[in-house]
C-alpha cells in the first residue's frame, strides 16, 4: 500500500523487534514500555501478546488516568469490570475502555480450541488533562462494525478508530507521532523490510506511510496515529496515569482507600477469582 503520489511519505524514526518477556503466563512482545513512553507520546504501552491453553488471565487489576484498546487476533478473551461489564471478545472484536478517574477489570484468555492460543494487541493511550477525571467508561466493538476500504487491488484496511480512506470507524479516541507495528508477513515499510512482532515509529516530516508487500504471502499490519499531548505532563507507575507525581501519589492512596472514583473496587471480584 503506497501513499498517493502527492502526499508526502514519512520516515522511520526508531525500528525495533524486542524480544518476548513473560508475564503472568502471557508472551508479550512490548515496543512500548514503562522507559520509553514519554517518547512516543501519547502512547503508553503498546503488548503484542499470546497465551496457551486455558490461562488464568491477568487477575483484577486497577486502572487510572488512561484508554486502553484490546484487539482480539485469535481465540477470544472474557472482560468483567467493577462498572457491572462482561463480555466475550471474539476474533476481530475490539474493547475500548476508558479508565478515567478509576475502575477495576479481569482480562481472563479463551484458548483457540484448535491452536490452543490466544493472540492480541492492547494499546495504552494517556488522557487528555481534562478527561482524566472522567467516568470510567467501557464498549466492546464486535468485528462486523468496523467499516473495511479497500484502497488498491489486494489491500483491505480496517478502521478500528478515527478515519482512513474515507471509512470512519464507531469509535473516536479521546487523544487523537505514527507508528506501524507487523502482525503477520513481511510487508516493506519505509523502504525496509519488517517482520512478525516489529514496530517502525514514524518521523513527523510527512503525512503518509509507505507500506508494501511484495511477496506473495499475505501481510498484515497495525497503523497507529496520534497528536502529542502539548505542554502536557504525564508520569505513570504501573497502572496509574497521572500529570505529576503527585497525581500518581493520589491514585495509589484513592485505590487503597476505595475513593474518588475507586468506591466500587473494595466490594467488587470477578468471576474468576475465588
């Protein structure tokens, strides 16, 4: 897939294909971590991740101050949250939740019954100071809403949030840097061949990504684009998104405590812990 003739395409910043780490159970490659999301801003995290068999999932956990987007690449996953949510996600489906001012969830993996895997990708992205405060909020966006174009012969596009290719998605991001992360294949970008697991970070001197494939196996891959929060500071320590320390200070106590906006977490478990 190649930008239009007058568009300018971007440059690559930064090519990474870290290695796999294990945490609770899971594989997770991570280009974006705790020591370099202030770079990629306003990304926090981003998990390529796979479990296998029936995993016990990644337990109830808190959340503040950020959006996360779980995409779903095979088998499915169980999501229940402090808000009263539950859901299945199913190969395609997308969950949004917006943590807010606080929430509690349980992601638990449902193993392919033929590959007995679970894949998928989540994206950490921080708030806009104004929203920080917000509502916890949570949808779960089913395969066959996303609008699919089909710009050139052999290439479909996926619209999971904003616009692309004159599809918009049902969803818009709360803090609309780019970024291209290979699921499968191996498609050119840039100019350089990429594979399974690697990200390619973007330089803002353009405003299209080159992006090909060449060989006869199919390719697929993730475009991230998002504007830098300006002027605004971000500090996160774990699960806490926050714009000074002292934010993040609160967080922790306000969790413990079960207040402004973690009333419901001291009275609530998931399904799945006993």
């Amino acid at each position: 897939m190649n930008a239009p003739s007058a568009v300018k395409p971007r440059a690559i910043l930064k090519q990474l294909l870290r290695p796999a780490h294990g945490q609770m159970g899971a594989k997770i490659h991570q280009p974006i971590g705790p020591g370099e999301f202030l770079e990629f801003m306003p990304f926090l995290l981003l998990d390529d991740l796979e479990t296998e068999g029936q995993n016990s999932g990644f337990g109830d956990h808190p959340h503040r101050g950020q959006e996360t987007m779980t995409y779903v690449l095979e088998g499915s996953l169980l999501h229940q949250d402090s808000n009263g949510n539950k859901g299945i996600l199913q190969v395609g489906d997308m969950q949004v939740m917006r943590a807010g001012s606080g929430i509690m969830h349980n992601e638990t993996p449902i193993a392919d019954p033929e590959t007995n895997r679970t894949k998928g990708i989540q994206l950490w992205v921080a708030l806009p100071e104004a929203n920080l405060n917000d509502a916890a909020a949570y949808k779960d966006i089913q395969s066959a809403e996303y609008p699919v174009s089909s710009p050139a012969p052999g290439v479909d596009v996926k619209v999971v949030a904003g616009e692309s290719f004159g599809a918009s998605a049902p969803i818009w991001t709360r803090a609309p840097g780019a970024f291209v992360h290979v699921i499968e294949g191996n498609p050119s970008i840039a100019g350089s061949p990429g594979r399974p697991h690697e990200t390619f970070f973007m330089k803002r001197d353009g405003e299209g990504v080159k992006i090909e494939n060449q060989n006869a196996d199919k390719a697929r891959i993730l475009l991230i684009a998002g504007d830098p929060l300006e002027g605004q500071e971000v500090h996160r320590i774990g699960p806490f998104v926050s714009t000074s320390s002292a934010g993040i200070s609160d967080a922790i106590l306000d969790f413990r405590m079960g207040s402004n906006g973690f009333e419901r977490v001291s009275r609530w478990k998931s399904d799945t812990v006993h």
